[in-house]
C-alpha cells in the first residue's frame, strides 16, 4: 500500500511516562492478581500447577519459596521475585544470529539530490551516513528468510525441528501477516508461525514472547525474526524523517535449556496508546458514495473507499524526549529484575534510531561509550530488525562472545518501549 504525502505532525503538548506502569503491574493497587506456582514431582515428570490468588499486596507472578510461605504477608523483593519467576519452568538460551539486508545502498549524497540536506546535515544530527532500501525482486520476506537460514545455520537446527517462528514487523508484505511465508520458504513445516506488531520495539517484546512459549509451552526451538520495510512508507520529499529509515531483518533462534542456562535474565515492557500522537502511520481512506443506486438496490450507502496508508508521522522533539526519559527506566528496571547493576553489563545494545539518543541513554546508565554496540551509521533506524541486525553483526565479527552480558531496549510507536537483559550462548 502505497502512502500520500502528508503534512508533518505539530504537536504543543507534550506526553510523560513516569506513571506508566509495567505490563505485569499494571491493574489497579486495590486488587492485584498475583499467580503462585506449586511445583510438585510425579512418577513421570515434573509437573508444575498455578493457581490464581487476589491480593492487594502482591502485584507479580511469583513462585513462592518456602520462607515466603510462612509469612503470608509482605511483598518479596524485586531480586527474590525474578529468581521465582526464573525458577519455573524451563529456561532459554540464545544460540544462533543471523542477518540481511536490501543491496540497493542510499547515501546522504544520494539523499541531497533531491532533498534540501547534505552529509553533514544528517551525520551531525544522527549519525546516519547510509541506509538500504527494497529493490525490484527484495521483500520483508525474502530477507525474513535469509536471515533466519544463518540464524539456524550457526545454531545447528534444522527447519523442521523449528516449533514457532515468529515474525515481528509493523511492514509485512501481506496485511494479514507474512510468518506463514517465511515458514514455508524456510521449510519449518512443524512450526506454528505468526507476526507480532511494535514497531521498533518489536523485536524485544517477541524476543520475551518466544521464552514464555519455551518456558510454559514446551516449545524445544524459537526462531525469533525482526524484518521491516519503511522505505515504503516514508514520505522521500520531507527531509525530516527520510534521511532516517532504512530496510533490513535480522534474527535469533532461542532454544530450551535448564534454567541454570537461561540467557533472559530480566526484562521490563511497557506501553502507552496516549503518545500515539508522536509516531505513527494511519488508514488513510476516504468512503465514496455508489453513483447510481442499481448497486445498493435504491438503498443510500456509502462505499468504503480503497484503504491506504498515509505516510509516516513522526514529532522527532517529542520521542526523542520520551526515549531518553523512558529507556534509562526499563533498563535499570530489567537490571534489577536481573540482580545486577550496570557494571554487569557487557554491552548496551538499544534500538538503533539516532546517535543522539544512543548517547544520552548510555550517559543516564554510566556504562562507558565503548561498551555501546552501534550500526546505525551503515543502516538507519531499521524498526523491528536493528537490534537482531546490530548483535548479528557484533557475534559474527567476534565483539560479543558467549557469556557476555547484553542489556537492550527498544522504543517507538504506540507508544511502546520496553528492556531485555539476555547473555549470549
């Protein structure tokens, strides 16, 4: 679907999230749903039960240890809560990387042909010096698939033993969804495959999905995919929001393992529909009324006009005020989930939208700029696919190695934003 070009976004007021609350502590303070597991041993297997338990004092999925128990009152920790949650079920590692990207190359000497910029321009204001865009026989899918097969090749997987795959993308080539396609071209017969949409947080929040559907699921192999495509919906004559976006996928094949090998060792994910007005990309379609009234039998009706899509709206002061303000918050909350601080960390590895917000983040964090993993100079901000596209590349090269601790973070449009502290290998 084609978008019109359309006025940039205005906006006076500007929006908060420092009362925004987690996903998993969201309801109201009055009356918290809280799941406690009860893990018992059968003569087959561990089987482990929950049962719901309203309280007003505890707000998260807990496995209660047997301390807890005896005090029935009180809230644990954030540190013993994440050791609960971790302790059920089954945990996930991270095994194999991959990535792709469109061959068509446009620099910002390319860009200044036809928009009034230049180089430094763009590279000043955010690091950006090139980004790829879909030529004639490119797809979200077919890059979707090229990205997956490295990613199953270095962890050693065959399609087949594939048991969901999951394709985050807000750009897919089919409205109804493009998992399905990928999972066929790859050969994935086994695997249940569907899209999950957020934007550029996309791939974090799919990445936490894939090890709820090991841990509680049973699922054995996780092909997690973040592929988007918004060169088709940028409007090429506004100099504000062109010189940003680039096209790519990238992907990460989880596996089951014992929780003494869980690579996800905290997250937090949040959202909130009221920044809307900052980032967006809407149904741009006009009802046209019947020209005669043989169609509709006499009757007055209004023909739903061809759906289409408006170009890209973005307010760049407003989001990159909420993302500086924002991620800092679910990354030391991922952190404390996770029981270490920032000098744990290895590597920041946060959406690649602009240097500028790379930088501040990292400052609010006090991890150092040279433990800050960057390609956005080479792509632009790749939505869904810049964080698999950016820790693909630094496994490959040998930057990030097995063990290493990686904190990241996404943020965009809806608004969502949300941080995953996982360990490589």
């Amino acid at each position: 679907m084609a978008c019109a070009t359309a006025p940039a976004l205005h906006s006076s007021a500007s929006w908060t999230a420092s009362t925004v609350p987690s996903l998993r502590g969201g309801v109201s303070a009055h009356e918290r749903v809280s799941l406690r597991y009860t893990q018992w041993r059968t003569s087959l297997s561990n089987v482990v039960g929950c049962r719901a338990v309203m309280s007003a004092e505890n707000s998260r999925d807990v496995s209660p240890t047997s301390s807890e128990l005896k005090q029935n009152e009180g809230e644990p920790s954030s540190h013993v809560l994440a050791e609960q949650r971790r302790r059920v079920g089954r945990g996930s590692r991270l095994v194999g990387s991959g990535s792709a990207v469109p061959k068509h190359l446009i620099t910002n000497e390319d860009l200044s042909k036809f928009v009034d910029t230049s180089d430094e321009w763009i590279s000043v204001r955010t690091g950006i010096r090139n980004r790829r865009v879909l030529g004639e026989e490119e797809s979200v899918t077919s890059l979707s698939v090229e990205a997956s097969r490295k990613a199953l090749e270095m962890a050693n997987v065959k399609p087949e033993d594939v048991d969901l795959l999951l394709l985050c993308t807000s750009t897919p080539d089919d409205l109804f969804g493009s998992a399905p396609q990928v999972q066929k071209l790859l050969g994935c017969h086994n695997a249940l495959a569907f899209d999950l949409t957020a934007a550029c947080s996309g791939f974090v929040l799919g990445l936490v999905t894939a090890t709820r559907f090991i841990r509680g699921g049973g699922y054995e192999n996780v092909l997690v995919v973040g592929s988007d495509a918004l060169s088709r919906y940028v409007d090429w004559t506004d100099r504000g929001t062109c010189i940003l976006f680039g096209d790519a996928s990238g992907a990460l094949l989880l596996q089951a393992a014992t929780d003494d090998q869980d690579s996800l060792l905290g997250f937090d994910l949040r959202s909130d529909g009221n920044g809307h007005k900052h980032l967006h990309v809407t149904v741009d379609s006009v009802a046209e009324s019947s020209s005669s009234g043989a169609e509709t039998n006499g009757a007055a009706f209004l023909q739903p006009g061809k759906a289409s899509y408006e170009c890209l709206q973005m307010n760049g002061k407003e989001v990159f005020k909420f993302a500086v303000r924002a991620v800092p918050q679910v990354v030391e909350g991922a952190l404390q989930e996770a029981g270490i601080t920032g000098n744990d960390v290895d590597w920041l590895l946060l959406h690649q939208a602009n240097q500028r917000i790379l930088d501040s983040v990292s400052d609010r964090l006090h991890i150092p700029s040279e433990k800050v993993i960057s390609n956005l100079a080479n792509y632009g901000n790749t939505s869904a696919a810049s964080i698999p596209l950016a820790l693909d590349e630094a496994v490959r090269s040998g930057k990030v190695k097995a063990g290493d601790v990686v904190a990241t973070a996404g943020f965009g449009a809806g608004l969502t934003w949300g941080s995953a502290i996982v360990k490589w290998g």
